[in-house]
C-alpha cells in the first residue's frame, strides 16, 4: 500500500494477492485522510467488489522462435528486421 501526493490530489496504489488497484482520493485533502480512503479500498480489494483478475504470469512463448530467427538471419549476413 502506498499513498502519494501529484499535482495537488492524493493517489493510492494497493495490491493484494497480485490484483492491483491505483486510484485518485478525490475528496482526501489530509494525508491522514487519503490513508483512510486507502483502507476501505483495500477491503473492498480484499473482498473483491472491484472484480478485478490476477494479473498474469509472464510466459516467453516466442522467445525460443525469436533467437532461431536471429540466429538465421545472423548467420546468413542479412540484418533481421527487413
């Protein structure tokens, strides 16, 4: 959980078991009070009223076709992105 101040509004940024929510504390004007926003919106994060997924594993699906075509293009003396 962070609570940061920009441009004169406060902002927030939680994640709970890897679901991410950033939001703007429009009605916060306190520190004090943007920190209070940001633990009800970790509850509803918690208690997942914002629906929102996981966000995905990284997978490097192409990696092993991308080094081949490289490597060929490497060897063949042509440049690879033409």
């Amino acid at each position: 959980m962070s609570v940061y101040k920009r441009r004169g509004r406060w902002f927030c940024d939680v994640t709970i078991d890897g679901r991410r929510a950033q939001r703007v504390l429009k009605k916060a004007r306190t520190r004090a009070q943007a920190i209070k926003a940001t633990a009800v919106i970790e509850n509803k994060l918690f208690e997942n009223r914002y629906k929102i997924e996981k966000r995905p594993e990284f997978a490097l699906t192409n990696s092993s076709r991308i080094i081949s075509c490289l490597t060929q293009s490497y060897t063949s003396g042509r440049t690879p992105m033409t």
